[in-house]
C-alpha cells in the first residue's frame, strides 16, 4: 500500500505524550508520575499513573475491537501494519530523540532501534499473508481432516526500558498480524517510546482499542489485573526471570498462552584459532552495546589460554578508550545505566569480584561524572563462587576468565540457570559444528555479535523463557491451530 507523503512527516513530540492511549482516547489517570533523563535528571514529561480499575477497563476495550479486527482479511491488516511501518521511519529522528533522552542510549543505537523496530512492523505485515492451515491426508475413506490457523484473542504485552520500542512492535506487530488485540504496559522508566509508538498507530489507521498503551507505576497490581482477566488469552512478556516465573505462576488458573523472553547470562568463547581482530570486535559490541543493557549481552568472556594475552591487551586498551556521556552528545559510546539502583547493582557484582580475588584491567567503578555512570570495566581471575558468573551483570562490565579445553569450556558455558544467547569466535568448522549444537541456548551466534533480526526467531531455552519472537515462528505465539474433522455424507 502506497502511503501520500503528506501523512508522513514527522508529528511526535514527545512533550505532547504524557496520556494514555485507551480505545483510540488519550486519556488520564487517577494520578500522575514523572520520567526523567537518566543522563542529566532533567524532568521531561509527567505521565498518566493508571489505576488497575482503568487497565481493566482497557481489556475490555481491545475485547470489544476484537471481533471486527480479527474478521479483516489478513490483506487488510497487512496494509495497515505497512502505513505504520512507514511512519515510524518517517518519524525515526524524533523517536530516536525520544529514546535517548529516556532511555540514554546513544543516539546512533537509538536510530539503529528504531529501524529494528520497524522492521517488525513490516516483517509481520507479510507473514499475516503467510498464517497457513494444512489439509492433511485421510486416515478412513469417509474422513477429510485439515487445520485452520485462528487469531487466540485478546493479547497483552509487557515490555522493559532497554529497547522500549523494539521490544513493543516485536510483540505487537506479531499480534495485530495475527487478528488478535492488544493491551501494552510499557516500563514506567520509558512510556514515552510506547506512547508514541501508539500515536503512530492512530496516525496509521489502527481502529480503537486493537492496540492500546497503559501507563502506570503500579506495576505488579496492573498485571494481576491481566494474569486474572478471563478475556485476556495470551501474555507475551519481555523482563527479568523473576517477574517472569511470577507472571507464569499467575496465568495458570485461567491457562493462557505464554511467551516469556526473560533473562540471560551469555558466554562468550574466544578460540586460540580464531581471527583476533573479528574477536576483539565482536566482544566490544556484544558486551557494550546499550552499555551493556541487553539481554543477550556478552555477560562472561572465556578466552583460550593462547590468545588470551593478546587478546586482553588489545581489549582493554579499546574499552579504556570509550567515551561515556549523554547519548545525545556526539562521539559518547556508552551512555547512563537506567537508574541509580543499576548502578547499585553493577559495583556490587564488581565488589563481590575483586572481595574474592579479581582484578581490575580497566575502570571498577561508577564514573567520576556522578549520576547514573559507571566506568567501562575489564576484571580479569575470575574464579568460581562469584556472583558475577551467575548473575546478568546488565552494565558495562567484562569479567575475562582463561581457558584451556573446549570440553571444559563448554561445560562452564552451560552451567547456568538460564539460555538466551551464546557467542563463539573461532575458524574451525568441526568446532563450529560441535558447539552450536551443544551450547545450551535459545541463539548462538558463531563469529557474529548480533544475531538479533526480525527475520529470525528469537528467544531461549531453561529459565530464559518460553516461546520465539519474529521469524515465521513469532507469529505463532499469536494463533491457535484448530483442527477440522468432516465426515463425508
Ligand atoms: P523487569 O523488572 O522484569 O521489568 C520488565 C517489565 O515488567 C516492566 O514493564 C515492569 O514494569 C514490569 N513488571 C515489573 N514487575 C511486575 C509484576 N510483578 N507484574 C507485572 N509486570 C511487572 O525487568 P527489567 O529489569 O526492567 O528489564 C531487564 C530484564 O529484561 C533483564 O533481565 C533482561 O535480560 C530482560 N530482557 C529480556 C529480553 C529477551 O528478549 N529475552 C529482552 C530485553 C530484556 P515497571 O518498569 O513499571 O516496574
């Protein structure tokens, strides 16, 4: 579908967001609460506080749009996912700014999100097309069997603040491509990106309450409300394992259908045979990306006893030379943690390191700028016992640890509760073979640092979680497989 150029110059300011989009309403809550820049602390809008009473009351919205949405041919919905498609790129510079002044990110990866972002939106409005029943061959003369693929209903999603964009349209463009409906609770740290993801769907067409924003800090109350409800049939949440295994725990009693894309602690193993330059590369990346804020993030570095050296020289000297600031300042890499409480969180994993024999390469500490800063870090003697093997660091932190086998290595990689991603750096196939068919995790990316598409699945295994995101299979999460019987006259 061609969209007129007119509809698509930019209109977000995200000073103009502060409500929240309910039925095609922007509307108020029973209270406020505020959003700051975590670079400088500077206020930058007071959004609606909803109360559960108001998230129920979104439920039956996107109940009631449910029926005509779900009868529109896949063609239609397709049409409309690919208008909204086309405004976020024709509004990726002010979502860019957005996120970055909520989020901190770096600019640059603020507009690299948004064309990820988008990407869904448009992957999804192809695969509506592609949600194909099967017809399947007769067991008895008088039978025919076949499946029909049907939209589960009514869906939420909730979202954390690392990709506030990305992670809503992975689920959402997957949902309304579907034929179900969705209610979005956004973290309350980044309303601002979901919001105005949400203008852009009015903007696109979205009828009332298909795709609805609900912003609150009554977090856990907001999602009893939807584990609860009866007409909600699908929770698709992205967040920390804990949330996670609670949400799970109260979606049994009315059985709805999961997907639950948590946690990770990825191992990143660098072979004697690999190319070192590629290695280095690739650990950067993967390791400071969102200053190391994703899930997928490098979060233990294993290299092999014959590079390690040379790698760690060659390493440290680059992390020593990244540039820590506000994102929106030109050349900083490495932006703010979210909020005071992560950087808590990142000197006591670093603490509890250096307490049990670590040492520190590079930083070590929160940066001398104050705030929300912490200093880009190599640790090198990590040994086993420290909390920094076993939990997410989520900050800009490498522990580095030597190794000599790949049996042994292997072993350490797999010897976590959970099983996002994992990274392998080396030029032997058989290796190649042997290890990304026995590291136990959702993606292993073999001499690459981003794995992330929309065209791929993407999700874990053991406590990272249940169910993919994008790839054929996201759309999955979204539809029921209901099976046809005939029996011929
Ligand atoms: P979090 O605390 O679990 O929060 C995620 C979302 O859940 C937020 O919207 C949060 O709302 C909400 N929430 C918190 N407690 C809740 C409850 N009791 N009931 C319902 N909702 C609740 O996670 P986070 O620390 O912000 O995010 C980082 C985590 O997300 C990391 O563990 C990271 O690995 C994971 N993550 C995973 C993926 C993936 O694809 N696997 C991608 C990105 C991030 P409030 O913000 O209002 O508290």
């Amino acid at each position: 579908m061609s969209v007129p150029k007119a509809s698509l110059q930019p209109t977000l300011r995200y000073q103009d967001l502060d409500r929240a989009y309910v039925a095609g309403q922007w509307i108020a809550g029973t209270t406020t609460f505020k959003v700051n820049n975590p670079a400088t602390g500077e206020l930058l809008a007071e959004v609606a506080d909803l109360s559960p009473e108001q998230i129920d009351q979104s439920i039956d919205a996107a109940a009631e749009a449910l029926p005509a949405w779900s009868a529109k041919t896949a063609h239609e919905r397709s049409a409309i996912l690919k208008k909204w498609h086309a405004l976020l790129l024709a509004n990726a510079e002010s979502l860019a700014q957005t996120m970055t002044a909520e989020q901190g990110k770096p600019l640059a990866e603020a507009r690299g999100e948004v064309g990820y972002a988008a990407s869904f939106l448009e992957w999804f409005a192809e695969e509506a097309k592609r949600a194909y029943g099967e017809v399947i061959p007769t067991a008895f003369a008088g039978k025919r069997y076949s499946t029909i693929r049907q939209p589960c209903g009514v869906a939420v999603a909730i979202t954390p603040w690392n990709f506030p964009i990305a992670m809503l349209t992975r689920k959402v463009g997957a949902a309304l491509a579907a034929g179900c409906t969705m209610v979005a609770k956004p973290a309350a740290e980044t309303p601002l990106c979901a919001l105005a993801i949400a203008k852009l769907a009015h903007e696109a067409g979205v009828p009332p309450g298909v795709f609805n924003v609900v912003t609150t800090t009554r977090a856990a109350e907001a999602g009893e409300v939807m584990c609860r409800s009866p007409k909600v049939r699908v929770l698709s949440f992205t967040g920390s394992t804990a949330v996670g295994k609670r949400l799970y725990r109260q979606c049994a009693d009315t059985m709805k259908k999961l997907a639950l894309e948590l946690g990770g602690n990825a191992p990143l193993l660098i072979f004697d045979d690999a190319d070192i330059d590629r290695a280095v590369e690739g650990a950067m990346i993967s390791k400071f990306r969102n200053a190391g804020q994703t899930c997928i993030c490098a979060n233990r570095i294993y290299v092999q006893s014959g590079i390690y050296a040379e790698f760690t020289a060659r390493f440290t000297q680059k992390v020593a030379a990244l540039k820590v600031g506000n994102g929106a300042e030109d050349g900083v890499v490495i932006g703010p943690l979210i909020s005071a409480k992560a950087v808590q969180k990142v000197d006591r994993l670093v603490r509890d390191a250096l307490a049990k024999g670590a040492k520190v390469l590079v930083g070590g500490a929160a940066h001398t700028r104050g705030g929300h800063f912490y200093q880009p870090t190599v640790l090198e003697g990590i040994g086993a016992g420290m909390d920094i093997l076993g939990e997410e660091i989520f900050g800009p932190v490498a522990p580095l640890i030597r190794f000599e086998t790949e049996a042994e290595v292997l072993a350490k990689a797999n010897d976590v509760s959970v099983g996002l991603a994992a990274y392998v750096f080396t030029r032997d196939l058989s290796r190649t073979i042997r290890l990304t068919e026995g590291l136990q995790s959702g993606i292993v990316a073999v001499n690459d640092s981003v794995p992330a598409v929309a065209v791929a699945p993407f999700g874990g295994v053991k406590e990272s979680g249940l169910g993919r995101e994008g790839g054929r299979q996201g759309l999955d999460e979204f539809l029921d497989t209901k099976y046809v019987c005939i029996g011929l006259a």
